[in-house]
C-alpha cells in the first residue's frame, strides 16, 4: 500500500505502459485520458518507442530494475487509486511490473494486453504472453483485450460474432482472469460491441460504430478511461460504461485533428474543443 492512504482529494491513476513519440498512444494517450476524466496522472515507462502515425520504427524496453524503481517511486509516494497496465513487450518487464504491484499491494488493476500496434507492429514478445497469463491475469481486477488479441490469448481464430466473444472472454477466465472485456471495434457492422464476462455472467456494452481512419489509440484510452473511473470510486460495469461513452465521442471528434499523415489520434479533449 502506498505511504498515503486513499480518502477526500484529488483522485489519481498510474499507467504502466510504453511511451508512443507520436502522443497518439501508451502513456501520452493514458495521460490524456487521465486529465480528461479529471484524474491526476502517474507513469511508469516500460519501454520507448520510435514511432508516429505511420508506424513504429524502434523499441527500447526499460531495464528491469529501473522499471521496479519507477514504480517504487510512484507508489510510495502517491495515493495510487487504479492501475493501467499497457505495454510490457519483455518477460523481465512483466515479472517486474507484477512484483512491484505486488510489494505495494496495488488494487483496481486494469490489464491491456497490448500484443500488436494500430499499424501493425508487434509490441509483445511470443515468450511475454505466458508470462502475463501467470503473473498479472491474478493481479487485474479487469482484462481488456481487443479481438486479435483475445484470438492470440485463447489460440482460437478472430472471433466473428458476439457468441465467439463471449467464448473467448469465458475461456480467459478460466485462464485465471477475475473479469474480461472482449473490445469489439475491431469488428463489423452498425454498432461497436465490447462483451463483459465475470463471475457475475455476462453484459453487453454497444455503441454507433464510427466511420474514420483516426483510430490510433484507441484501446489505450479505454483502458485508461477504465481505470480513471476506478480511481474516482465507480463499479466496475459503471466505469466501462462511462469509458466506452467518453471513447465513442474521442473516436467521433477525431477527424477535427489534423494529426501526421497516417491513422491519426482520436481528440482526448473532445469535450473541452470549441472548433
């Protein structure tokens, strides 16, 4: 537990995550999101990445030890709420991350499984994901993955209909997670459709899907948003429903923004913009 105790006062989130040069990601887009929501905002960087709208070009993780340092640092200090968990791309980084939330005894934990980036580069070594199914699907109080990655969890193909969803969320139960959303926006048709699955059953949580190239980021900021209702004291279902709210209108500003010359970022701010 960190040295100040939760009680009245300005409620605060940490990510643990990759840095996108970009802004559009990882722990700028978390930090946005954070901000936002009216959440202060602590990091803790697992890797660096060379990267923009059009891609990734470099990765350099953090050591290990500066990573268990980093978060030494945060949750000692600070009266940490909620935990986002993003980019960790190395078994070290994992065993690291899993043993620091551990030695603070972190709560409301949000795990992004982040696998593979909006332009196609891979984030997470083959190795890494055994090790985030053992160490920290124990520690999340809620695992987000979108469908390529639910696929790649469960070793089943791309799911194609909410009845796969509900599947695969089910499957990563049993795989030790406490609950699971299963993001649908990489899928079809009118709405976007993300699949909750715990112990108390299963709920649906839909809106419009949104036509636009301009979603680079967007399952950060979900997550994010998540663990920002979790620091603000909110239910779990509650704070999935106000995430997916807040990112529904991110996704429809997002073509405000003239942002790079690949898939843009969505607007984080859309609710203060006066274009």
């Amino acid at each position: 537990m960190s040295a100040k105790e939760d009680g009245p006062g300005t409620p605060i989130a940490a990510t643990i995550a990759g840095s996108d040069s970009g802004g559009g990601a990882g722990i700028q887009a978390d930090l946005k999101t954070f901000a936002a929501l009216g959440v202060y905002g602590a990091s803790v960087i697992t890797a660096l990445t060379a990267q923009n709208t059009r891609g990734v070009t470099a990765i350099h993780d953090a050591p290990a030890a500066f990573i268990g340092q980093q978060i030494d640092s945060v949750y000692s200090d600070l009266a940490v709420a909620a935990t986002k968990i993003g980019m960790l791309s190395r078994v070290e980084t994992v065993v690291a991350v899993a043993q620091g939330l551990r030695r603070w005894q972190t709560r409301r934990i949000v795990l992004d499984p982040v696998m593979i980036a909006t332009s196609g580069a891979k984030l997470l070594l083959p190795d890494a994901v055994a090790a985030i199914r053992a160490e920290l699907f124990p520690l999340a109080d809620l695992v987000t993955p979108n469908l390529p990655e639910a696929a790649a969890l469960t070793g089943e193909g791309l799911a194609g209909d909410e009845a796969a969803m509900l599947r695969q969320g089910e499957m990563l139960l049993r795989q030790g997670a406490r609950a699971v959303l299963v993001k649908g926006g990489h899928g079809g048709g009118p709405e976007s459709v993300d699949i909750l699955v715990d112990a108390a059953g299963m709920r649906r949580f839909a809106a419009p899907r949104i036509a636009t190239a301009n979603t680079h980021g967007t399952g950060c900021t979900l997550s994010s948003a998540i663990a920002a209702g979790f620091a603000k004291g909110l239910g779990l279902d509650t704070a999935i429903s106000q995430a997916k709210t807040y990112l529904t209108g991110a996704i429809a500003a997002a073509d405000r923004l003239r942002i790079g010359s690949g898939p843009g970022p969505v607007d984080h701010f859309h609710a203060f913009s006066r274009r």
